[in-house]
C-alpha cells in the first residue's frame, strides 16, 4: 500500500484522462480490431496531411506500475513464462474466453488461452495489431 494520502477535494491531480498511442503499421487492421471487433467506442476520428487517428474508449483507465519480479509472476500465471515487454494492455471484458476466440478470429495471435489466477480473475493472453500484448480478464467475484 502506497503512504501517499488522496488529494484533498478541489485539490485533484490535473491528469484528467489517460490516453493510450498506439501507432499501428496497418491503421485499418488495428482500427478494426480494436473498434469493430474488440467493441470499443469511438470517440472521434481525425486527419492530417498524410495520415489518420482515431480516439477510442475503453471505459476507465489506470496506470498499473510493476517492478521486474512481479511482471514476471504475473507472466508465469497468465502464459507460464516471461514473455510480455515493458508495456502490456490489460482489459477488462465480461467474457475472457468468447473475447479470446473472437479476437484470434480477427487475427490476433493466442498467447495463452484463458487460466484462473490466484487474483480469482480469468485471464488471457493475446499478440494484438499494433503490436500490443493484450491481457483480457474477467473479474470471477468472490470464490466459493
């Protein structure tokens, strides 16, 4: 647990969103995957001379920071060995298992189909366009 105590009311950070830039080489490929397939809604789409963006949301965003040891258990849960970079997407979804299978559908490579972790989630793990590593979990609630 962290010492720090929360922002007095008025007193809130200035960080009013998180915004994620994932600069894909084939921008129709991940802008359907992660809008058309993965479901997420898109916010505004804008362009430049010479290029596109589009903004999506992906409900609420955290900033998940690990050391090195931890990455590597929650690698060793999820896919058993280390195999994600210093950056991993993590979403929550309501199904893990049917949103695995429609993303590799789509094209995204299963890492690690969906495992119970000792944070009673399930869990899985996909390489995604954009070359992102994705985790998708599905929160399983209090156990039994």
């Amino acid at each position: 647990m962290s010492d720090a105590t929360p922002a007095a009311p008025g007193n809130e950070p200035g960080v009013r969103e998180l915004r994620l830039v994932v600069t894909a080489d084939d921008y129709e490929e991940a802008l359907h995957f992660y809008r058309d397939v993965l479901g997420l809604t898109e916010r505004g789409a804008f362009a430049s001379p010479g290029g596109r963006v589009t903004i999506l949301e992906a409900g609420r965003a955290t900033l998940e920071i690990t050391d090195p040891g931890n990455a590597a258990f929650i690698d060793e849960v999820e896919v058993g060995r280390r195999v994600a970079g210093h950056i991993r997407v993590a979403f929550q979804v309501d199904d893990s298992t049917a949103t695995t299978a429609a993303l590799a559908a789509a094209g995204a490579e299963v890492v690690a189909e969906p495992v119970r972790t000792p944070w009673n989630s399930l869990n899985s793990r996909l390489e995604a366009p954009g070359a992102l590593q994705l985790t998708l979990f599905t929160e399983l609630g209090e156990e039994q």
